[in-house]
C-alpha cells in the first residue's frame, strides 16, 4: 500500500525561492521558526485583532477576535505536536533521523498561526456573503463568462483556500513566492487538499489559480495523489494537518464557551456541568477541591478550561499516534477528535450541542452575521461593478480606494473579480463598516 514518508513530508525548502534551498545549510533558528516569526510580523497577521470571531468586537467585555484565537491555536497546536513527536521519534528511531520530529512544533505552531489568514470580515458569515453573492445575488450574472472551475471558487468562497493564495500568490510589487514559506507548513495549513469543484459543503482548499502551486508543494512532499475519473485534483491530507485541525477544533469549542460565559450567555452552573463532564469522578472531586480556593466565576471556568484543553491535548495526541498508519495511507476517517476517548468524546460533543443552541444562534451572533452579510454584499456589488466598468466616473474613484497590490486591470475577468476578493477578504471589520458607511453616505465628514 501506498503511504507517504516523513523523510520527504518535513520539508524546509521555500516556496518560490527553491533556487535558494541549502539542505546541508545549519541555523539556530530553522526555517520553520522563521514562518513563524514572519507570520508574526505580517501586515495579514495583524488585521485579524480587528476580525470578528463569533461574537461581535469587544465593548467593556473582551472576548476573542481572529488574532488570538489563532495565537491560542498556536500554542495548543505545539503542545499536541510535542506529545506526538515524542511517540514517532521513539517509533521511527531506525528510518527517520534523529531530529526530523523535532520540527513538527515548530510548522504546527506557524501553520496554526496562518489557518485564518484567508478569513473575510464578520466571521464565517463573510465567506457565506461571498459565496451567495455569486450563487444568488448580482454576481450570478457572471456564470456564463467564467470556467465551470472558477465560477465554483467564487460560489464556494473558502478562508482556507484564500489563505494558501495570501501566503503564495504573487501580487504587484511583491516578491515571487507571496511569503515564501516552507513546503511543508504551507501544506500543513490547507485542511481540504482539494480544488472547488470537488468541495464537500462549501470545503475545499486552494483556488484554480493557485492549482498549480498547490501541486508542486504537494507532489515534492510525496501528498497522495487521489484518483478522479473526471482527472480532478485532490490529494490526501499532510499528516500535520489533522494536528492543525485539532488545535482549532479544541480552541474554537471550549473558548467560546468561556466568552459566552464572561458576556453571561451561559451561567457559571451550565460552564460548569459541562466542562467537569470530560473527566471521571476521581478529577472532577479533585477539580471541584482546587476551585473551592477562589470565589471568582470567571476564574473558575478558566482553571476548568485549561484541563478540558489539557485532556483533549493528550486523547488527541494518542488518536493520531494510533492512526498514524492511516493517516499515512490516505485512508483516515474524520477528525482527530472523532477518534478520541468515548467520556471525551462525549463531552466534546455537548460542548457542541450548546454552542450550537444557546451560542451561534444568540442575538448578538445574529445581529453581526446580519449586519456583516449587507456590508460584504453592498461592497462586493460596487467594487465589482467598477472593475467591470473601469471608465466610469464613480468606478475610477472607487478603484482608486483599492491597494496597489491587488490588480483591478488583470487581463481575464477571473483576475479581476479576484483583485475585488483579494481586497474584500482583506478587511478588517472596522474597515468594512467604515467603508459601507463612506459610500452609502451614512457617514460623511466634511471640514472647512
């Protein structure tokens, strides 16, 4: 049977400056810690403190944004692969060299970093507003002049997908290679290794423009090539992927239920049946002893969330260590938390249950889905119309509040309504309102 190999899947040679790539070079900070860091410094990086979560932006209460719930997915996803590098290096010791396992903390944690990169404005209800704006709005208009492949970009608009072209796309005036990450914390990112025409409710993971790029990274890293009849492009996952994954998974489930908590969407009672439901009878006493100390609610429900983190860090952990050989074949099913013990499991998913009913669906999560799919679909209309009609007066003015970056004058239509994507998902939330605001006129300042 088919597997991939470690030996090829750790890979730090640089997307778009291969011609560059020293395999005998040696550095105290490796080229994984550099994507890293690069990811921290980053322009995209640093919008996403302005980009909504789930709940909306922070007034007197804070709650997450998109820029530290990806630092928190950072740090959960470099403990969960130490756990994990710890197992494969004592299985591996005879056919992987001895320190090939100790770079997976590093390209999880930058991967983790990068997983929202792609995200527009307004949470996930921004990629929905993108998406049907093609599918149902005045962008359906468009079908008849683009490709079957890249009319489904457009109506399966996916973060994911858009973060693997921030990070590797070349847009004007920047360097060849967009970031010029390594092959495998690029690969380690895309959790659908699958153009859109094949996407599975709305999922896939990287646009027709960038197939080519995905390929290259794909096939030097050994990924599975999966067979299509129609000769579609799909690979399995790189293994580090279902690590990612896990770590957002874990973050997203227990954090919101501590924001929803600090806003008082859920009593301090119902956080707390929840998150003691993970454990056996012996920790839950030994939990409830260690909160009897403190009298604060909020500090209770932390302590309880660093050990509902904690175990489900350590079952993941053991479910990829027991996968491996399938994950390494292709034929792994679902998720690392699928696979988790059956208490945890449990647990995980009544964690899910209440998300779901008391969470995404309450009046302040609706409110901004609302508000954020008028704002998104007002900006897609105007900005599209005026790459498609350059010449007019208020399109040139309009053009003219896109960065330089991003090529409204691309020489295909596909081009250009990605350059309005390109700027669109870029977005902060402020800016997005701002901007709505400014060209509906509802808001106008005018100094003598």
């Amino acid at each position: 049977m088919n597997k991939m190999d470690w030996n090829s899947l750790v890979n730090d040679k640089r997307f778009g400056l291969e011609d560059y790539h020293d395999p005998r070079r040696s550095a105290i900070r490796t080229d994984f810690r550099r994507d890293f860091d690069r990811l921290v410094f980053s322009s995209p990086f640093r919008r996403l403190q302005n980009k909504t979560q789930v709940f909306p932006l922070p007034g007197s209460i804070f709650v997450h944004n998109r820029l530290t719930h990806s630092m928190e997915v950072a740090c959960v996803g470099r403990s969960l692969a130490d756990e994990v590098a710890i197992a494969l290096r004592a299985k591996h010791v005879n056919d992987c060299p001895a320190d090939l396992f100790d770079h997976l903390r590093d390209i999880v944690s930058a991967a983790c970093l990068a997983h929202d990169l792609g995200n527009p404005p307004f949470g996930h209800s921004g990629e929905k507003a993108i998406s049907t704006f093609f599918s149902e709005g005045e962008g359906h208009t468009l079908r008849e002049r683009l490709t079957a492949e890249q009319w489904a970009d457009f109506t399966h608009f996916e973060g994911n997908a858009n973060a693997f072209r921030v990070l590797t796309h070349q847009f004007k005036g920047r360097r060849r290679g967009g970031f010029a990450m390594t092959y495998s914390t690029l690969a380690s990112i895309v959790k659908y290794p699958y153009e859109a025409t094949l996407a599975h409710k709305g999922k896939f993971g990287f646009f027709t423009s960038e197939r080519e790029d995905f390929c290259k990274v794909a096939d030097e890293l050994g990924m599975l090539r999966l067979a299509d009849p129609d000769g579609r492009i799909a690979y399995a996952r790189h293994p580090l992927v279902y690590i990612v994954e896990a770590a957002d998974d874990i973050c997203y489930e227990v954090m919101d239920i501590e924001d929803a908590h600090k806003l008082r969407t859920l009593s301090t009672e119902e956080v707390t049946e929840a998150f003691l439901a993970f454990f056996d009878e012996d920790r839950r006493a030994e939990m409830c002893r260690a909160m009897q100390h403190v009298s604060d609610p909020n500090e209770k429900v932390a302590y309880m969330r660093s050990c509902v983190i904690g175990i489900l860090v350590e079952n993941c952990a053991r479910a990829f260590i027991e996968h491996e050989e399938e994950i390494l074949s292709g034929t792994m099913q679902g998720s690392l938390i699928d696979h988790i013990g059956e208490r945890e499991h449990t647990g995980y998913e009544r964690c899910t249950d209440i998300s779901w009913s008391k969470i995404y669906h309450s009046a302040d999560v609706v409110d901004i889905e609302l508000a954020g799919n008028r704002i998104i679909t007002y900006l897609l209309e105007r900005l599209t119309h005026a790459v498609l009609n350059p010449d007019l007066n208020y399109s040139r003015l309009l053009l003219a509040k896109f960065p330089e970056q991003y090529d409204t004058a691309a020489p295909t239509l596909y081009g250009r309504i990605q350059a309005v994507l390109d700027h669109v998902s870029a977005m902060t939330d402020i800016y997005a309102l701002d901007l709505y605001r400014k060209l509906t006129g509802i808001q106008l300042r005018i100094e003598n």
